[in-house]
C-alpha cells in the first residue's frame, strides 16, 4: 500500500462517502422523518438545521462520567458505535459508486461493522451503573440475537442466490437476472431484511432498548454532552448506510450512469419512507412480543427463504 | 467564530427537563400544555428530555419543600454545564402562600441559582414560551436588573 492509496483511504473514511458526508445527509434525513411525524400529527414540525443545531449543542456541553460507572466502557462506546457506523457507511457507499473498489468477503465484513453500533449500546449501557442503563443493555442485547438471526438469513439467501459474498458480483447478478426481489425467495428475504432494518436502526415497533417513556433512554440515560452527540450521530449515519444496503442487496443492479444512481437514489428514498410511516404508525411492542416475532414468524419466513433459494426459485 | 456557532446551537436546541420541587399541579399542566402540539415548542427545537442527563433546562415549578431541596441539589449537578434553571409559577418566584412555611424554602432563590422566573399562579403557556425565549436571550427583556447605589 502507497502512500496514494493510503491518502485516498483516509479521505473515503473521514470525508466523501465516510464520516462528513454521511453525518451530514443522515441528520438531515433525521429532520425528515422529524417533519414528517410533525405532519402526521398535523404540527409545523423543526426547522431543517434542528438536527445540526442539536448535535452542535451537544458537543458543546460537558460530558459527565457518572460516580462508579466503569470510565473506559463508558467513554469507549461512542466512539465504537461513531467508527462501526462510519465504515459501514464507507463500505455501503462505495459499493453503489464504484462496485469495483469491493474486496472479497465485504458484505461478510459488512454484517459484522453494520452490528457495532448496537453493541457498543450494550457496553455503554451496561458501563453507566445506572439501572436504567443496565435493563437497556439487556434489552437491546435480546434484540441483537433475535433481530440479526432473521437479517444474516436473509443475506444468506442472496449469498446462496448469487453464489457470491462480494457485492460487485451481487450487482453484476442483478444487472443481467433482474432485481432480486422478483424472485419469491428474494421477496421473502427482503421483507424479513426490512423488519430487521427496523429494529437495526432502533425505530418504533422496536425502540424496546430506549423506550423513552419507560426507560428514560435505556443505555443512552446517562449520556451527556459529546457521548451522546455521537451516539446520535451514529443512529444518523446507520438511517443512510442500513436503507441503502438493503436497495443495493434486493432493489436491483446499478450500472455506473447517472440515471441509474437517481434510480438508486430513488429506490432507497422509497425504503426509507416505509420505514419512517412503519414507525410514526406503530406503537412499541413488549420484547416478549418481539423475540416471538422474530424468532417465530420472522426466522420460519427467512428458512423458508433459504430453501427456496436453494431449489432455484 | 465556533463560540459564536455554539451559541447560536445553544438557543435553537433547548432540551428541558421538568421538575416538580412540592408544586400544587397547576404549574405542571401548563407546562405540559406548552409541550402539546397546540403549541408545538418543537418549531423552536425545543424538547421535553426524560433524564437530566440530556437537560440543558430546568423548568422547576413549586415552593422546594425541605424535604425535596436535597434532590433538587442532586439533580442540579447531573445537569451537565451549561445549563439554565427556570422557574415557573408563584411559588418558585417568592413561596407563593407558602412562603412563610417551616415545610417550604420559601422560593426557588433559596435553593439553586434562578436565571428567570416566569411568575403567575399558573402562568398561561404564552407566559412560559415567553420567558423561555427571553431565558435564551431569542426576546429582549422588558425589564432591566437595577441597582440603586446611594450618592
């Protein structure tokens, strides 16, 4: 690796389809959804900068270490959660502009980063000391083991479909089959993937980990100041980098034209407004009712998924 | 210039956690008013945040009771800096009827530092948004502090 290679690396982490970038077009996706909740509750709803004026606050304020909290796991899971949704998103991004660029086994790499957020929640909740934290950690935790099940099948479908775990071969196998969803095993797995997708980013029916009303933020209770400005910014960047995986995986090929990747543009667009009325719509489930949901219905769904896929449908 | 980008974060984002220091409810209801979507204080990014964690406000209502003062102490540093102490109604500005009580600490100046009082027993929403706003400095003051100093 040269210099060149290791400068251009650096810029697509931290500024075009990394960090900056993906900060910034997720928490203004974040006032979307804010907006349109406000409409659905016929309010005017924030300003557009509201969510950028919030994150700014944020890391302006100081950042309290509770008394007995465990300091490194409390201060260390922000940043995990920051650096497992940034190379997600740069993973994500840089599959749809250039497919070329995918190394072998990127959306096996993809699965594991795409998990880091929830779990760096688990760490700082069950760090904070604080009850509330601590009831969290183990929601969120049951969640993780119900949810990503029901997602790594469905990937697994598409892996089994396309006989391949790289997503310039998954594009390429959309572009001349068609997209993966007119398949009934691709159909299936997409809508198990979009309830995982739910419950990934953390939205109603499946915000059982948060809870505001119940649990006062869960984990995020006994954040303040910067640690929480950038579990924040990590919710952001998973409401770009989750959506758009799941139209690159399911939605069909991309070709490197412009019309294509406004088609593309537009298919997770759509992805994102399923998701946003899914969640103002619902109200929130109990985590007896999820695990039965995800294990039951869900995991016979992406089973069923599997076989199809496996006798060629 | 970034300290004048985090001001200006500091007034559109107000996150205010609501406290009830031995109120009667009535200051409560109207608080909760203010936070309906009548009124709709999201359109000025202001949030009724659950923990004090995330409170950049105190919106504190009641007298103090001597026996809440120590948790309302508590739940001032758990706020982190910078933050804003608001209180709301009669009782917080001066003991309301009860400021004369052994039970109460006569107003909320007893106990923490006020940045505004918002008095009114209740105070209408309009009264709270109001002073809220004048607290960030978004409305001018009516009134200014003075001092008399004797020539």
């Amino acid at each position: 690796m040269d210099a060149r290679q290791l400068l251009l690396g650096t810029f697509y982490t931290l500024v075009f389809p990394g960090f900056l970038f993906t900060a910034t077009v997720g928490l203004f996706l974040t006032w979307v959804d804010r907006k349109v909740t406000a409409i659905v509750q016929s309010r005017k709803g924030p300003p557009w900068y509201q969510p950028y004026a919030d994150i700014g606050k944020l890391l302006a304020k100081r950042m309290l270490i509770p008394h007995g909290s465990k300091a490194f796991g409390f201060l260390i899971a922000p940043l995990l959660a920051v650096t497992g949704a940034t190379l997600s998103a740069v993973i994500v991004l840089l599959a749809v502009l250039n497919p070329e660029s995918g190394f072998l086994g990127d959306l096996i790499v993809l699965i594991y980063l795409s998990a880091l957020p929830s779990i760096a929640l688990v760490i700082g909740g069950a760090a904070s000391r604080s009850p509330f934290g601590a009831i969290g950690a183990g929601r969120e935790m049951n969640m993780i083991l119900s949810y990503e099940a029901g997602f790594l099948l469905s990937m697994i479908t598409v892996m089994i479909k396309t006989q391949s775990i790289l997503f310039s071969d998954i594009i390429a196998y959309q572009n001349t089959n068609g997209a993966m969803v007119f398949s009934l095993s691709g159909l299936i797995a997409f809508v198990v993937a979009m309830f995982a997708m739910q419950a990934k980013l953390g939205f109603l029916p499946f915000d059982i980990a948060e809870a505001e009303s119940e649990l006062i933020g869960g984990p995020l209770a006994e954040y303040s100041g910067s640690g929480l400005a950038l579990f924040r910014l990590s919710r952001a960047m998973t409401f770009v980098s989750i959506p758009a995986w799941l139209a690159l995986m399911f939605l069909g090929g991309i070709e490197q034209t412009p019309l294509s990747l406004l088609g593309f543009l537009l298919k997770f667009l759509a992805i994102l407004t399923v998701c946003i009325l899914v969640k103002i719509t619902h109200a929130r489930l109990k985590l007896d009712q999820a695990l039965r949901l995800f294990w039951g219905k869900i995991m016979i769904a992406s089973l069923a998924a599997i076989i199809l896929a496996l006798i060629g449908l | 210039m970034t300290n004048r980008i985090l001001n200006w974060c500091f007034k559109k984002s107000i996150w205010v956690y609501h406290v009830n220091t031995g109120s009667c409810n009535g200051c409560d209801i109207e608080i909760l008013d203010v936070l309906s979507p009548y009124y709709d204080v999201e359109r000025f990014g202001i949030r009724l945040v659950h923990t004090p964690r995330h409170a950049d406000a105190l919106l504190v209502a009641g007298p103090v009771t001597r026996q809440v003062r120590e948790r309302v102490l508590r739940l001032y540093d758990a706020v982190p800096d910078p933050k804003l102490v608001i209180g709301v109604g009669s009782c917080t500005s001066g003991g309301g009827i009860w400021h004369d009580s052994y039970a109460t600490c006569g107003g909320l100046g007893n106990v923490l530092p006020v940045n505004i009082y918002i008095p009114g027993c209740p105070p209408r929403p309009e009264a709270i948004l109001y002073g809220v706003a004048q607290a960030l400095g978004i409305v001018p003051k009516q009134v200014e502090a003075q001092a008399y100093i004797e020539e």
